[in-house]
C-alpha cells in the first residue's frame, strides 16, 4: 500500500476543527428536526423560513429575500416554484421597475405560516430548553460573527 499524501492524522484534525464541517453537520440535524416538526403543516424548514422572509408590511423583493436566507437568486427562484404552484407565494412586477421581481404571502400562504408558527416555537424551545443557559445566545453570536 501506498503511502497517502495528507497523512491520517490531518483528517482527524481537521475532523476535530473544522468550523464549516461542524457547522453543516449541526445544520443538516437541525433542518431534518425542523422538516419533521412542520410536516404536518405541509412544509420543510426551508420553505417556513422562506415564508416567514415574505411575512412583512410590504412585499421584498426578490434580491433582498435571498441576502436574507443567505441563498443566490437562482437557488431562491427554485425554491420559491412549489410554493407558488401550491399558491403560498405570488411573484409580483415591482412598479417603478419592471426587472424587479416583489414577492408576496397569499391568504393561503398566511394560513399556513400560521399552523407553523406554532409548531416551529415549541420545536425551538425544546432545542433551546435542552442547551446550558445562556448557550443559544452565544450559538447565535458565534453564527453571526462567522457570516
């Protein structure tokens, strides 16, 4: 057998280190947690997020929307298709430019972010309630010095 380049023992430092593994695999856990919850409201973590990003006074545009969710513009445009097709989401022409696209909650679309809400606050307080206190504060400080 051959002797490999980046030796073992840099796979488990990185392994042990890694922020970006780290934080993927703590994502991909808290999103298949979250998917879970909210099936019965008929929605992934994804598309509550996306939704409650629409839930505001006035319809964001598309642009502001994605910085938001920290997502490209083609990436939010896909995800946005099933909940349009499904009539939780409109996809409006802004007036004083036609290239900008403003995206809006429908009754329907209210009507479920409603039901998730719900489930959503108890799912976070149970994932809060299991944590040392004062550790979901600097879990989000930490998140927001990294992004």
């Amino acid at each position: 057998m051959s002797k490999r380049p980046v030796p073992y023992e840099t796979t488990l430092h990185v392994r042990d280190h890694c922020l970006c593994l780290h934080t993927q695999r703590a994502a991909r856990l808290l999103a298949r947690r979250f998917d879970e919850a909210l099936r019965p409201a008929g929605l992934t973590n994804q598309q509550f997020s996306l939704l409650m990003a629409l839930n505001r006074p006035a319809p964001p545009a598309i642009g502001v929307v994605a910085a938001l969710l920290g997502m490209d513009r083609t990436s939010l445009t896909a995800a946005l298709k099933p909940l349009e097709r499904r009539g939780l989401v409109d996809i409006g022409i802004a007036a004083g430019d036609r290239r900008t696209r403003l995206l809006m909650l429908t009754a329907e679309g209210e009507a479920v972010l409603e039901q998730a809400v719900p489930i959503w606050r108890e799912t976070h307080g149970q994932i809060e309630g299991a944590m040392a206190p004062g550790e979901p504060d600097r879990v989000r400080e930490g998140l927001r010095a990294m992004a």
